[in-house]
C-alpha cells in the first residue's frame, strides 16, 4: 500500500480541537435538552436570560470537568483497549488536570451566581459525576450510575429556576437514569472482550451481550413511562404527547439498529438516535410552554 501524498492528508487538529474532541464535547448534547426541558417547565415558559445562561455555562462546566475526570481515571485502561488507543494522545495529562480543575472551579462558581442552594450543592453534584468513573471497577451496576451523573442536570436546572425540590424533576431525573443505562448497555456491547480482560465490570459483562440488549430494551420501556410521567406531573399538554410518541419511534429504531451488533450500527445508535430524542424532548416542551 502507498502512502498518499501529503497535500490528502487531513491537517492535524488545532489545540482547541484536540481539546474538544478528548472530551467529546458533541455529546452535551446527551444532557443539555433535559436540562433545557425542565428549566422551561419550572419557569412555566422562558425565564430571565441570566439564568438561562447560567444553566448552559453550568452545564458545560460541569460535563467537561466530568469527562476529563473520566479521562484521567482512565488513561491506561484507554490505551489499552483498541477503540480508545488514541484519547491520551490528544492532550497531555498535565493539560486534562488543569482542564478539569478550570472546568470544576467554574461549575461552583457558576452555580453560587445562580442562587443560595445551588452553590451548597455544587460539591455533590461533582462528587456524583466524579464518582461514576471508578464504578465500573466493583459494580456491574455502573451503567446505572453513568445515567445518575447525567440526571443531576434536570435536577439543577429546576433547582436554578425555582430554588426547591418538586416531584416532576425527581421524575424526569428518573427518566434520564434509566435512558442512560439503557443506550450506556448497547454502547458497552462494542467493549465486551476488553471489559472481560481488563477485570472491568458492566451490565453486558454480567448479562452477555444478548441478555444485556433485551435488557436495555427494558430500560427504554421504563423510560417512555417516566417521561409519560414527568408530563402527567408537570401538566403538559399535547405538543409534550406527540413528542412521546416520536420519542417511542426512536427508542424503537435504535433497538433494531443495534440488535444487528455491528459496530457501525450501534454507533448510529448511540450517537444520532439518543440525539434526536434529545433534541425531541426539548422541543416538545418548549413548544408546550411558549406556545
């Protein structure tokens, strides 16, 4: 095989690509949309522009310095295994620490410029989303706590906009966990060998790869229900219910892109189908209370 010319190559990265790309800052939008989802409902439409700004600069902060986190956690495991091999080439370890550290100062600082109870429970909320990262090392319960990382955004956001607790966020928190876990378990088939070798544990190590889909097929049920929930309890109306029913769809086409178990396929699965109901579900409520 020749080597191609070097005007075919792709130019390499700019730091700040590199930057975003170790901590796969496209996948925000995971949790972004349930964030954006339950601060509208608690506002009962926009709220002013300095919360919503927070919230995202929240949000941002807080998964960035989880992902690093993760990333450190995990360097050598990363480079052993053949679909991560290249993470710690991206940036240095000395660059991730400091990222992570910049990331975490800016969540609490953030959150204390949002209100009282946010900023006393900024150290909790990191602590959730640090603490998944050694999960897979004693549980093979860690996809479970993968979706309670992510489900503290509902959670904070309602906190930002209304500075108390309420049962339609706990729901749609609920919601989140379990949709994690479910679409956490198909990407975690792709791993299945490494996971075994490394002594590492997961829903598909403890399952196999067949009963870990069936499964997450469970998960996602579960999850249509707590969504279905969290509109019953939040008084949404029927914008929120034909977003249910185009979530349904989707949750349903990524069950059958992944049963195929190629890698290709559940790639589609995880990123543009969890996407969409991302993107669906924020759509839906903000339609239901700016309308």
């Amino acid at each position: 095989m020749t080597t191609p010319p070097a005007a075919s190559l792709p130019p390499p990265l700019a730091p700040a690509g590199r930057f975003l790309q170790f901590v796969r800052f496209s996948h925000t939008v995971f949790a972004m949309p349930f964030a954006l989802g339950a601060m509208v409902v608690a506002a009962g439409g926009m709220p002013p522009l300095r919360i919503v700004l927070l919230i995202v600069a929240a949000m941002v902060c807080a998964r960035t310095a989880a992902m690093i986190f993760n990333r450190l956690a995990d360097w050598e495991l990363d480079k052993r295994n053949p679909r991560t091999a290249g993470r710690h080439k991206l940036i240095s370890r000395g660059t991730a620490v400091a990222g992570c550290a910049v990331a975490s100062a800016g969540f609490i600082v953030t959150a204390w410029a949002i209100n009282p109870l946010c900023f006393a429970l900024s150290p909790v909320a990191l602590a959730i989303v640090f603490f998944y990262s050694f999960t897979k090392r004693f549980t093979h319960a860690a996809q479970f706590f993968l979706g309670l990382a992510l489900a503290v955004a509902p959670v904070g956001a309602w906190l930002a906009v209304t500075g108390a607790f309420a049962l339609p966020p706990l729901i749609l928190a609920l919601a989140v966990v379990l949709w994690l876990a479910g679409f956490d378990t198909i990407y975690a088939t792709q791993d299945y060998e490494v996971d075994r070798r490394e002594g590492l544990k997961s829903l598909v190590v403890l399952l196999g790869i067949p009963r870990a889909l069936r499964l997450a097929q469970i998960l996602h049920g579960a999850t249509w229900l707590a969504l279905a929930g969290f509109g019953w309890s939040a008084h949404l109306g029927l914008a929120y219910e034909i977003g249910l029913v185009v979530i349904l769809g989707l949750l349903v086409y990524e069950h059958r892109a992944a049963a195929s178990l190629d890698v290709a396929a559940i790639n589609v699965a995880f990123f543009h189908s969890n996407a969409w109901i991302g993107a669906v579900f924020v759509l839906s409520t903000f339609i239901d209370r700016l309308a």
